[in-house]
C-alpha cells in the first residue's frame, strides 16, 4: 500500500522555472531600486553642479548656465522659487533634448508656438542643432538674441522673452515675443491743443519711441537705453539729436542716473528728483510732457528727452522758466495771436501768485491808495463778516484747494457735480451767511482761473504753493512784504542753474535777439532763423541766414 502521509515529489522542471522566476523578480525589483538611486544622485549631481556653477560665477552674476539642461533647470528653479507662472517645456528637437523657460502673461502665446515650438519639433536636418544654427536658420521669430551673461538673460525673459536652452550648449537663446498689456495712442489729457495733433505718449517704451521717430527721420536723433532699479530694472530711453545736444550733457545725466541707487522706479518724478540740483525747489527743473511733438521740437533745440518705461510722459532737460509757460498752440496758430496768448500767460502767473497778497496790503495798511468809491465800498462789505481779511482769503484758499483735489480725484461723471457744488452753493451760502467779503471770493476765483491757464501743470503747481507765503509775507508787512516777496523768489530763480543753465533763460540777455524771438513773444517762422542760445546746441543755425544773431 501507498503511505498517504508522504509528499509527493516534485518535478525538476516545474522548481526550475519557479527558481528562476524568483531571481527574476529579485533582479528586477534590485534594478528598480537602482534606477531610482541614480535618479536621486542625477539630482544631487545637478543640485552640487548648480552649487558650483554659483560659486565660480562672476560677483555680479547669480550663476552661470553649464550644458547640462537639468542643472540649468534647477539654477532657475531655486532663483525663480514661489514663481507659479513659470513654466519649464522640455522636448526633443533634431535628436537634442531642449528646455523653454518662460513667464505665463508676459509671452505671446500664439508666437510661441508659430515661430519657436513648430520650428523646433519639425527640424530634422543632418547637420546639428547648435545656438548659432538655431538663431539663423531655424527659429523665424523677428527678435533673437544670445545673451552672455545669466543676468541679462534673465531680466530679457522677465521682458516677456523666451530662454531656449539647447542639451550640450552653455548659451542660452532668447526669444522676445512679449504681450503687453498696454493703452492705446490716445490724445493728451493734460496739454490739450486745438490745432495741433493730438496724440500722446502710453506706457509703453516702445511705442513712445515709435511717435517720436515718425516725426523725424534725421539719422542724428539718436536712443540710448538704460535700466533703473536695483530690483525693479525698469527701461529707459535717452533721447537726443547728436550733433545738435549740448557738449557735456548727455555724460552728465548719464552719469547722474547711473549714480541713482534705489530698488524701484515707477514714475518720471523720482527720476527728476534725483537730478534736481535742489530738492525742495517749488520750481520744477525738469519739463514733463505727454506730447511726442513737444519732444521732437526740444530735442533740435539742443536739449535731452527721458522716457521711462511705464510712465505715459517725458523728461525734457534743461529748461527754463519759460518752457513751462508755451503751448504747443504757439507754433500752430497765428504767430501774433500766439504771442498774446503768451503775454496772457505771464500776466495769469503774476495774478496766481500775487492777487491775494495785494489785495490784503492794500485793504489792510494801504487803503488809501484805493479809489475812494472803492474803499467805500470795501469797507461795507467788511462790516458785515466776522473775521479779518487775512483770515477770509486763508479760509477760501483751503475751500479751493480742497475742491480742486475732490475734483481731480472723483471719476468724471461727477466732477461737474462737484464743481456745481462747490461753484454755486458752498460759495454762495459762505457770502450770504457773512463768513466771507463778496471782493474776496471773486479774488480768489481769478487766482484760480489763472493758474489754470498755466500750460505746465507742474507750473501751477507751484504757483498754488507760491500763493500762500506771499499772502502771508503781505498780511504782515503790506505791500513792503509783497515786494520782498517777489525779490526773494526773483533771486531765487535767478540762483536756479539745472545742468548749468539759467532757470531764467536769457530773460536779461537782451544781446541774444534769437532768445527773445521765442520768449515773451512768439516771431513768425521766417525771422526765427537760429536757435536759442540759452540751451547750447551745437549748430547755432536753424534754417537760412542767421546774419548779425
């Protein structure tokens, strides 16, 4: 009999093949283990391989790019940290491994695929895919560059670039394909003109460089750009005639902006700031304009414009007191009408500065040189408020002053509300209630009216700041203090010399006929036939015979 107990014997054939079974799983699971170890020590290489490539960068670079597309990959992703619109594209073109880096919003979508992922995927050429090839051949984008440096590579892909990274190759290829966000060519809001164009600078560097050159095509108008910001390294353009400018000019404000240190630049009036000569001057040294042709006209005066990227005006230096007092309305109306127009102007500054003064002097200390009528009559209307007249035009001042900003600051929509408001029932309730003299409020009103006629808003500006410490200079000396009021600034704009010009422009240089040709009044184009010398072109001639000028 068979014992039941007693196993069965297996086959040598089946043990075999479950043997081998058994060191196949082993091996399998051992090369598995293997396969993710060298991809961790892959990491680690290029993790000390970015690490090196750091130390051995230059002082000023934050690393340098290797052949390596992993290390390059990392270097960017540990300095572009916390970015989540970065994006990381890798793909096989020509039998080389390629990295796009790029910024989602800053790129044109749509480009990117026509003119560099297309171009890329479908290359199979037998020669080799290289940077230089790349760039010549094979991407059809307009603007391709090799940067040298890491830096520079960097800040063209936060410009709305595309860094193409080739396997093999330490250079890297930027793409620029940007999408800006930007405003259209819209007229001024500022320096509005009723016969002359009405386009006006955007935000945008590019196109504020384009308005300039459609209006002259002189191979001498030249562009120099620069970047601002030790973090936000905003764009700029010096723009400037070369063989007209200043001798000197252009390596003085260059190198005065090269001297700014600060992280961030948002706005034209940092940049003036910083080249004033003096700080807390009510007078601004520097000529802001939206106006493209205003740019053109000073520029073949000799002068240098500043564009800043971002900023929907330009810097115009030098300039003078009268710059901030002509209108682009000068040139393109009569030149007779233009030149009344001018006079009004200065006129309209004197009244915004110093009407209230006088008036105080005169009904305060001086009544007696008023009209007796008008004394008369003054000294009722004076009966009836409770506060002095000093008082009266302080008060009146802050109600304007606090009008004029709410309607600077309310929408559109509502500023003609706000001026019914302020125009119709807080004026007439403040008289007929008694708080303030009838005369005075009309004063007030002129002062506003003229400083509004002020073509520079800057200008008023400081006529507005100007107001107040003559008014106070005549509440307390008379007219002796408007006097002195009136030296004092006199001298002060006379000690005003921005980049070594008078402030006062050739006012008292009554030997310069070509000054004055384009001064206080406005001569016909025929007789202005030289420039004006209180800039310091280059070519003293504009056009004809200058003769005894």
């Amino acid at each position: 009999m068979k014992n039941p107990s007693r196993p069965k014997p297996k086959k040598l054939s089946a043990v075999s093949r479950q043997n081998s079974f058994f060191r196949l799983s082993e091996q399998l699971t051992l090369l598995r283990r293997l396969t993710h170890r060298s991809a961790l020590l892959g990491e680690e290489l290029a993790q000390l391989s970015a690490k090196f490539r750091r130390l051995t960068a230059a002082k000023d670079q934050p690393f340098a790019f290797t052949t390596n597309l992993s290390t390059n990959q990392h270097l960017l992703e540990t300095l572009l940290r916390d970015s989540m619109d970065v994006r990381y594209r890798r793909f096989v073109s020509g039998g080389h491994n390629v990295l796009l880096v790029y910024l989602m919003g800053l790129i044109h979508s749509e480009l990117l695929d026509e003119t560099v992922i297309f171009p890329l995927i479908t290359y199979n050429a037998s020669l080799p895919l290289t940077p230089e090839r790349a760039v010549s051949s094979v991407l059809s984008a307009n603007a391709v560059s090799l940067p040298e440096q890491a830096s520079d590579a960097i800040q063209m892909m936060m410009s709305g670039s595309v860094l193409l990274f080739l396997d093999g190759y330490a250079e890297s290829i930027a793409i620029h394909i940007p999408k800006n966000a930007k405003r259209g060519i819209n007229s001024s809001k500022i320096e509005s003109v009723i016969l002359g164009p009405s386009d006006a600078f955007n935000e945008t560097l590019t196109d504020n460089i384009a308005l300039i050159r459609r209006r002259t095509r002189d191979t001498n108008v030249k562009v120099r750009l620069l970047h601002l910001g030790e973090r936000s390294h905003t764009s700029l353009a010096l723009v400037y005639c070369a063989n007209l400018i200043k001798p000197g000019l252009l390596e003085d404000v260059e190198s005065r902006l090269k001297a700014i240190k600060i992280d961030l630049i948002l706005y034209s009036n940092t940049l003036e700031e910083y080249l004033s000569s003096r700080t807390w001057s009510p007078f601004p040294e520097a000529q802001a304009t939206e106006r493209p042709d205003n740019v053109v006209a000073s520029i073949y005066e000799g002068r240098l414009a500043i564009l800043l990227d971002n900023t929907p005006n330009a810097l115009i230096i030098p300039t003078t007191l009268h710059c901030h007092l002509q209108s682009a309305d000068d040139y393109a109306g009569p030149a007779l009408g233009a030149s009344v127009i001018r006079i009004t102007r200065y006129v309209a500054a004197f009244i915004g500065v110093y009407l209230p003064a006088i008036y105080i002097s005169l009904v305060s200390y001086h009544p007696g040189m008023l009209p007796t009528s008008l004394a008369i009559s003054i000294a009722e209307l004076r009966v009836r408020t409770p506060f002095p007249s000093f008082i009266e035009a302080i008060i009146m001042e802050a109600l304007l002053e606090i009008l004029q900003e709410a309607i600077t600051r309310l929408p559109e929509k509502l500023t003609g509300v706000v001026g019914v408001v302020g125009a119709l029932v807080i004026g007439t309730t403040v008289v007929e209630a008694g708080l303030v003299n009838p005369l005075l409020v009309v004063i007030i009103a002129t002062t506003a009216i003229a400083s509004f006629a002020m073509p520079s808003y800057k200008f008023s500006v400081a006529i507005r700041l100007l107001r107040v410490p003559v008014l106070i200079s005549g509440a307390v000396l008379g007219l002796y203090g408007v006097m002195i009021s009136f030296l004092t600034i006199l001298v002060f704009m006379c000690s005003m010399r921005p980049f070594g010009e008078s402030y006062l422009g050739g006012l008292f240089d009554i030997s310069s006929m070509a000054d004055w040709k384009d001064l206080l009044i406005r001569a016909p184009a025929p007789l202005r036939t030289s420039r004006a010398r209180r800039f310091g072109p280059q070519d003293p001639v504009r056009a004809g015979d200058p003769g005894d000028e």
